[in-house]
C-alpha cells in the first residue's frame, strides 16, 4: 500500500513517511538547526525512501507545510514538494505548518477550549494562531511580537522563547511545549484528517506574511524604469 511523504521547512527542514491507511508514522527525520534546509532537505528524503524500501512514484501523495515561514527557508521544501510531485506524478497537498503545532497540541491530550500556537518568526516577532479544542482554526496565520498575542494558553517553541513577555499580557505559555517545533509528522496527521473531510489542499502558495528581506537593487529599479 502506497505511503504518505511529507515535508516542512517552515521552521526547520523535516520528513516523514507516513502510513496512507492508519496514519502512522514509518519514519521521520527533522535537523535540529533552524537554517540548514537547502543542504539538508533532499538528503533526508532519499534516505527516508531509501531506508524504508519506499519509491517516489509510489506515494499515494506530498504533504508540504504552506507557511507562514522565513522567505528562504520555505520556499526550499514547497519547491522540492511540487517537483517530487512532477517527477513522480503524484498529488502535493498544501497544509499551513501551524497546524502541525495544533495536532501535536490535541494529540498531547492538553488543549484547552481555545488556545494558540506559536513558532519563531526572527526579528523578535511569533508567527502564531488561535484554534478550538477541536483543532479548528479560529484566527490566523498572524506575525507579530509576543506582547500583541491574545489572553490564552500558548504553546511552541515561540512560547518559550518569549515567555516572559507572553505572561505580560496574560498569556499562559505552556512549559512541556517549549521545544515543540513544527514536524512534517504532525502535518502529515493534519493533512490526512483534513483530506477525509473532503477539504481541498490543492493550494500550495506560500503564506509568508511578510516581504522578502532580498531587495532590487537602486540602480536596477532606474534601469527597469
């Protein structure tokens, strides 16, 4: 039975295999660096397949987290994901990389009625959202620094980073959680379930909330214009 490969670079380059009917996870790797996506990414999916007897064209389908992301970081899995889609001919699922968070969250058996999650945006600023118990999202994707979150329990790696400042405003930053990244596992569950509901993720554009840091050039702009 064909599998599930998924893939997040949101935060930190991450794959997993996962099962296409219990959802279970084969295998998974994630680099506990923040910035090596490029020099990782395509390494950890040809061991992950190689490893585990698993051929490309095979899979049932991709998995890839849409963000929101740092520009550089993002764009390296969502363009390896459609390309491995091509090659292979296999479908590319788009699924927002907070709600890897969010699954890790219900799956925890510690959501609350309504709580947030939050991962690294740089620049002293969380990439965040709000979901229900349920795991339904209510409010994002947002950037934004830590004192503009709402009254409620946070959980991620944002949530420790910025702890003090969360608490501040009255968060609750939920300590278990802090070295919670966001996970191709968890995404994989997410996309599965979502897909069983019959929602569409055929979109795999980038939520980056923000603009690139890479900027044209002065002179460039003048010699377009």
């Amino acid at each position: 039975m064909p599998n599930y490969l998924s893939i997040d670079t949101s935060a930190h380059a991450s794959v997993a295999l996962v099962d296409y009917t219990t959802g279970s996870v084969i295998a998974q790797k994630t680099s506990p660096k923040g910035n090596d996506q490029t020099e990782t990414l395509a390494s950890y999916v040809r061991d992950l397949l190689e490893e585990n007897n698993e051929q490309g064209k095979n899979l049932a389908g991709i998995f890839v987290g849409v963000g929101p992301g740092p520009f550089t970081g993002l764009r390296v899995g969502l363009v390896a994901a459609r390309t491995f889609g091509f090659v292979w001919n296999v479908p590319v699922y788009g699924v927002m990389s907070l709600h890897a968070l969010a699954e890790r969250v219900l799956r925890s058996g510690e959501g609350p009625e309504e709580f947030l999650v939050a991962s690294d945006a740089r620049r002293k600023e969380l990439y965040w959202a709000r979901y229900d118990s349920e795991g339904k999202l209510l409010d994002g994707p947002h950037v934004s620094s830590a004192t503009d979150l709402p009254a409620s329990r946070v959980y991620g790696v944002g949530a420790g980073m910025y702890a003090e400042q969360l608490e501040s405003v009255g968060a609750k930053p939920w300590e278990q959680s802090f070295d919670w990244v966001v996970d191709a596992a968890h995404l994989a569950h997410r996309g599965i379930d979502d897909l069983l509901a019959g929602k569409d993720l055929s979109d795999t554009a980038p939520q980056y909330l923000r603009e690139s840091d890479a900027q044209v050039p002065a002179f460039m702009k003048q010699a377009k214009a």
